[in-house]
C-alpha cells in the first residue's frame, strides 16, 4: 500500500474509474479523504462503482460524470461540466482506455482506438488545466496518464494517426500507449515553472477486464498471459503512488514514464521530437472543440 498524506481538500479527476485500476485508486483516493470524481461513459456501472467506493471509503464527497471518450464533444462537455464545478482540481488520471478488435471510425471521422486512449485525455486535460493550474498555485498538481509497455512495439506514423493504413488491434493499443507518454512528457516541458506534474506509467499485466474487451486477440492474449498477470492491487501501486505520495520519487517524477515505482525503459522512437510534433498535431485535431 502506498504510504501518503490526508488528501483531504484536494479534488482527485479519475477516467476509467469503474472498474479495474482505475476504480482501485479513485478508492483508495476516497479512503485518503480526496473529493472523488470518477469519470465513466455508462451511468449503471458508473453509480455501482460510486456507491461501492462511497460504502467502503466512508466519504460522500465522490461524484459521477459521464462521458464517451470515443467522441471529442462529449469530452468537451465533460471539461466544461468540471471546469463549472471544479475551479480547481489537484489531479487529473488520464486512465480510460481500451482495445479495438476492429478498425471503426466515430462520427467524428477519428480511429476508435486513437479516439478513445489518446486524444480524448489529451483534450480534457487542456481543457481543466486553468483548473489544475489553480491547484498549482497553492500546492502540487499533477497529471498522471495510463500508458503501457504495449507502446515498445508500435512505433508513430504522424501521417497516419487514425491507422487508415493496415489496422491491428495491438498495434492501434501500442500507439496509442506511446501517445500517453509522449503527451505526458511534452505536457511537463511545457508547463516548466509551474507547481504541476506530470508522468506516464505501465500498470504491469494486470488481471482486469480489459483482457475480455477488444476482440479475440485481446482475449486470446489474456488467457495467454493469464497466470503471469498480477492482481489490481499490485496494479494500482506505481498509480496511486504517482497521483498521491509525497515522496521525492512521484513529486520528481519530471514527466518520465514509470513502472514499480521506478523509472522504466522505454521505445527508442519515443523521442521529444516525436512527442512535439505529436503535440503539435493532436493540438490541431482537437481544435474544434
Ligand atoms: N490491465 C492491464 O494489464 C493493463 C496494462 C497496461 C495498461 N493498461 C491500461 O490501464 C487502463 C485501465 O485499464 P484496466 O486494465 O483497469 O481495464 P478496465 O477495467 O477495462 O478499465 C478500463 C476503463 O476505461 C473505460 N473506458 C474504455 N473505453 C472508454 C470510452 N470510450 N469512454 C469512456 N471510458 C472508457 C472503461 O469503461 P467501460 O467499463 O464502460 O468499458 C473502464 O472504466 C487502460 O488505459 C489500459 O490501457 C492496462
């Protein structure tokens, strides 16, 4: 278990929040005495999930919102939910995501995957930062993004962010994931000077869900991977311990990518100027909203 402080006061902003990791450390932040919002697209599973983590934490201060992160303008609606509730929000974890067995392009014109994983945290978090930069003012903010080790193996093609060209479910999930790092990386060298940080990490192989979603190479590779994953408690540790401790390893953590705590390899491709450009780009994409 992570070793941190009362996070009472503090307003905690978790995507993909009911089930999985996600659902793990929105608790574990109830527990530590945060204002919880959890962010889910499916009001069902997104109530059980508050009411579970209201029982079990013994704190009423953890709220709902809803949103599809397949599509930019029900993320847009969100941040504009939140900025109207929240002036100022301590941290932001950019954890919704998922796998595609197939190639599906949403109303919006954009690859499900890319969508969904990417650019849709990429836009709430420009969206809330007058908020987290309102936290920033009198203590540290920071933003934590979900990635995976999926991203050694996919390396960016700008040119084709939304894989109109020979679509795989692993590597639309891998671009993806080096797209959270990326962002997470450039999103720290952007904010220099400032009380906000940021950082990326890879939960593990972990015994969630999201082994049965994505179609049947997901679920192929889950009953592959099975007895090596380990369980989300494990999982959430490197997560919880990024959004919350207080120790000198997570409020340095400078925009780096970590795994058990630790800063953890990653791709060669994984290179600033890819993650300017990539900035850049998903900068322009989401505009319009
Ligand atoms: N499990 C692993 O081994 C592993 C390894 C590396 C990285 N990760 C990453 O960890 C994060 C959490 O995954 P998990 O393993 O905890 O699996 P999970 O239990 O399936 O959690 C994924 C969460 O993201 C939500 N989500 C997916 N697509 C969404 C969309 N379009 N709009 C809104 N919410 C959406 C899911 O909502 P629904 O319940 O409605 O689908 C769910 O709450 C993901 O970013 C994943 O890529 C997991």
């Amino acid at each position: 278990m992570v070793e941190s402080e009362s996070l009472s006061g503090k307003v905690y902003v978790v995507t993909g929040a009911n089930s999985g990791i996600g659902f793990f450390a929105a608790r574990r932040f109830a527990e530590l005495g945060a204002t919880v919002v959890l962010v889910c697209r499916n009001e069902q599973k997104g109530s059980l999930a508050m009411q579970d983590i209201i029982e079990q934490s013994g704190n009423s201060n953890v709220s709902l919102c809803l949103a599809d992160f397949s599509s930019l303008a029900s993320v847009s609606k969100l941040a504009d939910k939140l900025l109207q509730d929240f002036p100022k929000i301590d941290v932001l974890c950019n954890n919704a995501g998922g796998a595609n067995a197939t190639r599906i392009e949403t109303v919006e014109g954009f690859e499900t995957t890319f969508v969904s994983n990417h650019l849709s945290g990429f836009l709430l978090t420009k969206k809330l930062m007058p908020a987290i930069l309102e936290a920033a003012k009198t203590d540290l903010a920071r933003v934590v993004f979900t990635s995976s080790d999926g991203h050694l193996n996919s390396a960016l093609d700008l040119d084709d962010l939304s894989l109109q060209k020979n679509y795989g479910t692993l590597k639309a999930y891998g671009r993806s994931k080096l797209m959270n790092l990326l962002i997470a990386r450039e999103m720290q060298t952007r904010l220099a000077g400032t009380n906000v940080v940021t950082s990326s990490f890879h939960p593990g192989v972990v015994r969630t869900s999201i082994w049965s979603k994505g179609g049947a190479v997901a679920r192929i590779l889950g009953m592959v991977m099975y007895p090596f994953m380990v369980n989300i408690e494990p999982g959430s540790d490197t997560f919880i311990w990024l959004a919350s401790s207080l120790e000198q390893g997570s409020i340095h953590a400078d925009g780096n990518y970590f795994f058990k705590r630790k800063r953890a390899k990653i791709a060669d491709f994984a290179t600033d100027e890819a993650a300017s450009r990539l900035w850049q780009k998903s900068e322009e994409l989401i505009a319009p909203y």
